[in-house]
C-alpha cells in the first residue's frame, strides 16, 4: 500500500528521487574515471600495490565486479536516503497525533483526505461503544457514534441535575475514544477529580469542560461540537435524542424501576425497558447518518440500558427499516451483573426483537473464544452461550468470531472487533451476505470456514 502510494503520478517525488539517483551516478561515474586514469598512468609502489589490487577488487573477474559495486551501492543508497529521511524528519512525525506514515501525510497533502472505504454508524453507549471507536478509528472509514442519553449516575447524573443538558460521559468516552489529540489532552478529558470533599468530588473534567461549553455556545450539540475540535476528533459523536429521558425497566415480577443507575443496581430478570417520556424526539442528523450509512453496528455495551435505549427513541428504528445499510448486532462477550445474568447470545437478540427490533438485524456478531472469560466465574459473570445459535440463522446471519480481549475478557479487543466488522461490511458490498430484504433463511454453520456468507466462522 505505501509502495503504491509512493508511487502514484502526481505525489512529486519519483522526480527527484530520479535526479538525486543521476545525481550519485554522474559523480560515481566522474569520481571512477578519475581513479582509472590514475590506476593506468601512476606506478604505485611495490609495496601497496597489492593493497591497490584487493581495494579495487582485481581478484574478482568481469562483469562480476561491476555487479558487485552497483547492487552494494545501489543498496547503500537506497538505506542512506531513507534513514536521512526518517532522521530529518522525526522531530516533525513523531508529535503527530495521527501517527500517519510519510507516504500518506505526502499523499493528503497533494491529493487531500482519502475517499472512505464505508460510513459507518455505531449505536449504544458506555464503554462497549468506544471500544469499538477505537478500533474504527485506525481504518480508513467515516465514524458517526451515536450515543444513548439516560445516564443519571456519578458525574453525568450530577451535571444534568444541575445544568439542565444531557449527561456528557458517554459522549466525553466517545470523543476520547476518536479523539486524534495528544495523549495528555485525552487523559487531561478522563481526569476524575479525587473524593476530598469538595463539590468537584467524582466529577470527570471532561464532563466540566462540556457543562461549561454548552453555557458559553448555548447548545449541548455545539459543545459536543466544539469539544470535537479541540481533541482532533477523527468521526462525529452525537446524542440520539437532546430530550431529558429517564431509563425505566419492568421486571418480571413486575416491578417498575426508574433510572439507569437504579436498574443497574437491581438483581432480577429485566421483562422490558421504555423511556419516561415516551417516544422522544430524536436528533435529526442522527437519522440521517443511519440512512446514509454503509455499516449500522449495534452494540456492544449494556443491552438495556445502552443499547436498546436508542432504539426506542422515536424515529431511529424507522431509519433502521429504511437504511439500506449492512446492520449487525454485537453480543456483548460475558453476561452482565443485574442486567443479562444467564443470558444466551439468542437471548440477547431476543431482547432486540421485543423492542422492536424485529427483522432489522441482518448479522449477529458473537465471540467464539470462551476460554478467557472461565475465570470470570466467581465474580458472578459467565461468556455469553452460544447455545441455540441454530434457531436464529434462518433470519439472521450469525458470525462467530475470537473478539475477546484476553487480557480483560469481560470486554471486546478494540481491533478485533473492528477487523471483524469490516471484514462483514466488505462481504455485504460483494453480495456475500444478505442485507434486508434480500435475507433468505440459511443454516448456520460453524466450524473453521474462511467464506463469509452465513454464519460463517474464524479469523
């Protein structure tokens, strides 16, 4: 790829890697006519003369001298120019935030951004959505996360009390997540004032610094806006609905619990979230990503409390239906404390298709590798099951993948994941899985199988 890049008419670099190489050449050449002539006309003493022979390589035949000299100069050359390069360079590149290579800083300059290879739109919240905007974020793609706004815990839950806006943690990860910023500015939006009892106790400072940009822009989207261009945010984030929503869950007892924070402290088998209002407003560009997008991900995250939220916001399951975009759901890799406890990768679509997600799904991405998440067991969490996968494929397209992080397998690896979710979107485009109403009911297959259509598996 950077070969090619190199390579491409235009980037104004063939030129004068031409003229430096007649360059060397011609001075060789003046430089070697200049030794023959003192070589034929000057009697070197008999005591160097030997020296002068292995020096000018007299004991090894034509043309093989000649080819030695130029393949070992040719090198020569070639490793000196690049390592001056890198060298004159460094104290340039390495400050660069977007860690690019030459070729395609070159490339960018002279030709502008490249065209990307899909528009994809990632729905949910909490640490599950920037995850996989980190792993996004490294291809050459268009981001647009669309991010849940019923936190009412911790920092966020506080700002939006008080100040009356959306709570900002799940879009600060966000941003943060994409953000092409140095590192001390991304830790600097993390930071999280200690507990010393002072009224900053808890509170995140990227949380402060969006509270504080939405007073001075007079918009939560301007600050989200603003706050994308100070962090160098490569893709946009944006809430799925501005309106004050309260997360609610019914559970199967049939008790009624009003707020994220206070479902995720629950223990019982969640029947069905809504939203206090219901059917709120949705953020009108959020719609339009989805109906111009190449690739839809939902998930992974909290099922009911950072995914399906979105879902019930009015209009964004219409877009769903109406997009023609390649739609996978992500199952979340280990089942969550209060919320999924026992559930199956099925059960989880299930919980999709109760909120009205019924037929949307085109792909369901689920983490094959169990091994890393055993000795999660005594904490009371368990990988998700695959148990029942067979029931599902006649209408969706069941991937199995390994996109477990091993060293913290309660979550996704950020690049797994995204490799995975591209490697599907690039199948979609090649006609290779079914999208919408081109769904036909399939097997799924398991096993080791390279070919993507179908529940297809492996890496």
């Amino acid at each position: 790829m950077k070969l090619r890049t190199w390579l491409r008419p235009g980037m104004f670099i063939k030129r004068w890697i031409l003229l430096l190489t007649c360059g060397v050449v011609t001075t060789s050449l003046g430089l070697a006519m200049g030794l023959a002539w003192i070589y034929r006309n000057y009697d070197f003493p008999h005591r160097v003369s030997g020296f002068v022979q292995t020096v000018t390589l007299q004991f090894i035949p034509h043309p093989y001298r000649e080819l030695l000299m130029v393949s070992l100069g040719g090198a020569m050359t070639v490793v000196g120019f690049w390592q001056l390069s890198r060298s004159l360079l460094a104290p340039f590149l390495d400050h660069r935030a977007d860690r690019r290579g030459l070729a395609e800083i070159i490339h960018a300059h002279r030709f502008g951004p490249e065209a990307p290879e899909f528009r994809v739109v990632a729905i949910g919240g909490g640490t599950g959505l920037s995850t996989l905007l980190r792993g996004l974020k490294a291809h050459n793609v268009a981001i647009t996360a669309i991010v849940t706004t019923g936190d009412d815990g911790g920092s966020s839950g506080r700002l939006r009390q008080d100040f009356n806006i959306p709570p900002p943690g799940d879009i600060r990860n966000c941003l943060v997540a994409l953000a092409d910023a140095e590192p001390l500015m991304s830790d600097l939006f993390q930071y999280r004032f200690p507990e010393v009892g002072s009224s900053l106790d808890g509170h995140s400072f990227g949380n402060l610094f969006i509270a504080a940009m939405t007073q001075i822009t007079g918009s939560f989207e301007r600050a989200v806006a603003e706050s994308s261009r100070v962090l160098a945010v490569r893709g946009q984030v944006m809430p799925s609905t501005l309106d004050d929503i309260t997360v609610c869950a019914e559970f199967s007892d049939g008790r009624i619990v009003h707020g994220e924070s206070a479902i995720a402290r629950e223990r019982g088998r969640i029947r069905r979230v809504f939203l206090d209002p219901d059917r709120p407003t949705a953020y009108e560009p959020a719609l339009l990503a989805i109906l111009s997008a190449d690739l839809i991900v939902l998930g992974p995250g909290s099922l009911y409390t950072s995914v399906i939220p979105n879902l019930l916001v009015d209009g964004v399951i219409q877009a769903l239906r109406l997009s023609s975009a390649l739609k996978v759901f992500v199952c979340n890799v280990t089942t969550q404390r209060g919320e999924t406890d026992g559930y199956r990768a099925v059960d989880h679509l299930e919980a999709l298709r109760r909120h009205g997600a019924e037929g949307i799904v085109d792909c369901m991405l689920v983490n094959e590798n169990l091994e890393p998440t055993r000795r999660l067991a005594a904490h009371g969490v368990t990988g998700v099951s695959l148990d029942g996968l067979d029931r599902v494929a006649a209408s969706v397209t069941v991937v199995l993948r390994d996109v477990v992080n091993r060293d913290q397998p309660w979550r996704h690896d950020s690049t797994k994941l995204a490799a995975a979710l591209l490697e599907l979107a690039r199948a979609a485009s090649r006609g290779e899985i079914p999208v919408g109403r081109d769904r036909t009911p399939q097997p799924t297959v398991g096993g080791r199988a390279r070919s993507v259509p179908l529940g297809m598996s492996g890496e």
